[in-house]
C-alpha cells in the first residue's frame, strides 16, 4: 500500500514549545560526548522547537565563541559530522551561550536569572545536572533561592534532569531527592538512566505489550529462569575518581541493570503513561526479595576485579595498576547475582544478573529461557533432552530479538536441532537510530517522564543493594576475587547458577 503524504502530514507527534537547556558541567565529557552531538541530530531532525537556546555554565573560563567552538570539535569527534558549512551545525552554534562560574556561588545564578530573562523570557527552561552528585544538591539548592524553580505560567515551566550516580547508597539518595523536593515538584524532576533511551531497552515494553503471543505465556508456568547480561570490554578508562568509589554494583545494577529487571518483570500498565508504567515497575522491584541474610550475601552476590589480561588482542591492565586507582582497592569491576521476585506472576523464576569491565565482547543482552515441553516424546530418536526454547533480546550492539526453537533436520530420520528466528531492527527498519541521549533529552523538553527514574524506585533500588555494600564493607579487605581481563568472569561465579542446575550463558 502506498502511504499517503496528506494523512502523514496529519500524524502528531508531540513537541517541545519554546524551551532554553541549561547546561551545568557544559565544559564536562557528558556534555561534548553526549549532550552537545544529541541536540545536534534533534536539531537536525527538526526536533527542537524554533525558539530553543542553549546556556553552558562551567567553571572552566571560556565565552559564548568558546563555548560554540568546543560544540564543533564535539560535533567531529563524536558525531562524525564537519560542521564546517553545515547550516545546522551553525544555526545551532548561534544559540549557544556560555556563562562561567563558581557552582557554589550565588551570584553565578543571579547572572543565569539574568540571562535566562534576557535570551528567553517566557521560555520552558530545562536544567541538566551535567556535574558531579557531590555538586547536585549545591546547584538545586541554589536555583531554588533564585527563584529559578517555579514556572511563572504552563509555557515558562521550569524541569530538572539530575544524571547518575544518583546518591551512592540507600541513605544519600534519600536525602537527595528530599533536598529536590525542597525545590521542584516531582514531575519537573528527571532522574535519567540512558538504558531508558535505548530504542531496543524500550521496545522491551512494545514487544510485550502490543504483542497477543507472549503475554500469556510471560510467567512461571512457562518460564524456567531468566538471564541478564551488561558486558563491556572497556576498563576503567579515566574515570577511577568516580569509579574506584563505585564498583559494579553502584554503576551498573543499581541502575541499568534493574530498569531491564523490571520492564521485564512488570505486569502490563493500564495505559502508556509515566505513572502508570513506572507504578508497575515500581510493583515489580518491590517483589525482589532481600538479597541477604543476616548480613550474609555470599550466596546471592559474587563480585571479582579485573586482573591483567588481553582483550580484543591488546594487552591491557589489570584494574589495581590503572591510573588513579589505588593499589590496594578492592573495588569490584564484575558482579553476578541472582535474585527471587516474590510475585504471583515470578514465584520460583530466578533472575540471575552479571555485568563486568573487561570481559571478552560489548554485549548486553536479555536471554528468557522457557520450560521444556512436559513430554519427551522424541527422546527415542533424540538421545539428549530437547533444548529449551530462549528469547534473545540483544540490546546491544547487534539490536535485535531471536527465539530458538527446535527442527526438524533434513533427512530420512527423525533427527533435531535448535534453529534460530531474528529480528534485526538494521535489517527490519533500515537507517540509524537515535541515541539514548537524543531521546530523552526530548522527552525532558516535552514533559514525559515515562523514561526517566522516579523518586520511589531509586530509594527502593538502592535498599536492595546497599545491604550488600555494608557486608563486602565488613568482609576482609584483601578478600576480593580475580579474573583475567578478556574472561568471562571468574569460574567462581558459575557456581551460583550452576547450584540450581543452569549455566551462564555463552555469549
Ligand atoms: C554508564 C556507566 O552508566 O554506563 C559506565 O557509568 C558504563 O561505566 C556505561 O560503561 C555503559 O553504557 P553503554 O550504553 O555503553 O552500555
């Protein structure tokens, strides 16, 4: 069927009225990396409202030319995009406003009402918490005492996006999200996770959702164990000041890890709507069962560190003698887990979680693994039990879904054999799709909160886990385990699924 230019000009798609970013930590690797090549491809896609500008506020010394200067080398060296003579490109670098200061200074924000007033009165404003946590409650606090806070009317409303790590513990983000309350109301808050803007990590909701086929067979009565993989190949890179503080744990599951948990956990909401999804999610976090007992969480948890090793045929490191990382730091670079939802729905189905640096492949991936048939009835032609049908999602970086099932192989006998059906979202829909950041930097701008943190399922994430820091907190400081860079891990984390008769996957 051909599609139809009048009805696809009629097709509404929501978007952002007039609206100003402010951009604190603007001089910082988030914003070149990410922020500054994200509002280029909105732009590009004509995404961005006709009145939208850009401020940068930094303590690093540099003016608006600086600043826009800076937007163009991000734009080379992470958006693959010249922007000489490209009319975006500089359209947009003539919206680009720079203001230096002291984070922790007061005046700096007068001169941000100032200029906020001056550029876009009557604007939506959106602020981005690009800095370090240590500096978030500092800068909130301060637009609160500014009165940059609270929206003068619908159109000029006022919204916040503070980036991860958010607190590092039960305790510290509770005491955040009070001191964002002092300020903002929780709507105007966006707490950001950017697995949320990744097209694959949302269409997890699409596929369960707008799908008749699944959902019915989506629970322990079909469903044996499930599996969630986040493995990079990278290492601690230049961030040892953030992530010898961290670990796994912190960086990945608190976060990433149990966003994918849930929206794979959760009972279908009744509409697509920010509260609505994130309710069910929230339903789902709180039937995790505790992961320790009596301070104990050997038998849930197993954490290692990368020793030297080679990855990617490059001989790299191990995590102790990485720049900046102390030599005795027992800060855990992998961890498996496996976790019991107490739900109707999961009673009995564990979920087992890893995640590590320097492991042999960048793969993040979802493996459901479904029970076996109840009768072997090939088991005279067929010597070993048929292989249990899985459903892959592979979030990344070869997006897609693939169910293994068994055939028929070709021949006179009676012989199977797994075979596998892809969705490649490449093959499917062809072209590139949008980064995590593109996405819910808009979705900020429009006021859908669907994909961002809510305040209640940080605290509850952290509760899980930061019993598990106060029992490694309390173990021998020698006492970490260690694995080859460029392995899958230590053998010693196969026992914690192998004990319940599985085995990790081989990825
Ligand atoms: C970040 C972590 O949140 O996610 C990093 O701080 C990690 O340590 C990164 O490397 C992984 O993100 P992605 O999108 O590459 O899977």
């Amino acid at each position: 069927m051909q599609s139809n230019p009048l009805l696809d000009g009629l097709r509404i798609e929501p978007a952002p009225g007039p609206s100003l970013l402010v951009i604190f930590g603007a001089s910082g690797d988030l914003t070149r990396r990410k922020l500054l090549p994200a509002l280029y491809q909105l732009s590009r896609a004509h995404r961005l409202p006709p009145r939208f500008s850009v401020i940068g506020v930094a303590k690093t010394p540099m003016d608006d030319e600086a600043f826009r200067e800076q937007f163009r080398t991000s734009l080379r060296e992470f958006a693959e995009v010249d922007p000489a003579g490209d009319a975006v490109a500089e359209s947009l670098a003539g919206h680009l406003r720079y203001l230096t200061g002291d984070l922790d200074d007061q005046a700096l924000y007068q001169r941000l009402a100032a200029t906020i007033e001056e550029i876009a009165p009557g604007s939506g404003v959106l602020f981005y918490l690009a800095v370090p946590p240590s500096l978030a409650p500092s800068v909130a606090g301060h637009l609160g005492r500014v009165h940059l806070t609270r929206a003068e009317n619908p159109s000029a409303w006022r919204r916040v996006i503070v980036e991860k790590p958010f607190g590092s513990d039960f305790e510290s983000a509770r005491q955040l999200n009070q001191l964002l309350h002092e300020h903002f109301d929780e709507p105007q808050i966006f707490r950001i996770d950017h697995y949320l803007g990744k097209e694959t990590v949302q269409n997890l909701m699409v596929f369960r959702f707008a799908n008749g086929m699944f959902e019915p067979i989506w629970d322990r009565r079909y469903i044996d164990h499930v599996q969630i993989t986040a493995a990079e190949t990278v290492g601690v890179e230049q961030r040892a000041g953030y992530y010898d503080t961290a670990g796994a744990l912190r960086d990945m599951v608190q976060n990433h890890l149990m966003q994918l948990l849930t929206l794979i956990a959760m009972e279908p909401p009744v509409t697509f709507s920010a509260d609505s999804v994130r309710d069910r999610k929230m339903d789902a976090l709180l039937s995790i069962q505790p992961i320790c007992t009596d301070g104990d969480c050997s038998r849930s948890v197993f954490r290692a560190q990368y020793a030297a090793g080679w990855v990617d045929g490059r001989e790299v490191p191990g995590y102790r003698t990485e720049p900046q990382v102390n030599r005795g730091s027992t800060t855990e670079t992998f961890v498996a887990m496996r976790l019991q939802l107490d739900s109707w729905r999961w009673a009995g189905v564990p979920f087992y979680l890893r995640t590590g640096k320097r492991l042999p492949k960048r793969v993040t991936e979802i493996a459901i693994q479904f029970k076996r048939p109840p009768l072997q009835i090939f088991k005279q032609v067929h010597a070993s039990p048929v292989a249990p049908n899985l459903l892959i999602i592979n979030v990344q970086p070869d997006e897609g879904i693939s169910l293994r099932f068994e055939a028929k192989l070709p021949g006179m006998r009676m012989q199977l054999a797994p075979v596998m059906m892809n969705f490649r979202y490449g093959q499917a829909f062809g072209g590139a799709v949008p980064e995590a950041y593109e996405t819910l930097l808009l979705d900020a701008l429009i006021g859908d909160s669907t994909l961002f943190a809510r305040h209640d399922f940080v605290e509850a994430s952290w509760a899980l886990v930061s019993p598990i820091h106060e029992a490694w907190r309390a173990e021998a400081a020698a006492a970490i385990p260690t694995y080859e860079a460029g392995e899958w891990g230590p053998r010693a984390a196969d026992t914690l699924i192998s004990a319940d008769g599985y085995r990790w996957r081989t990825l």
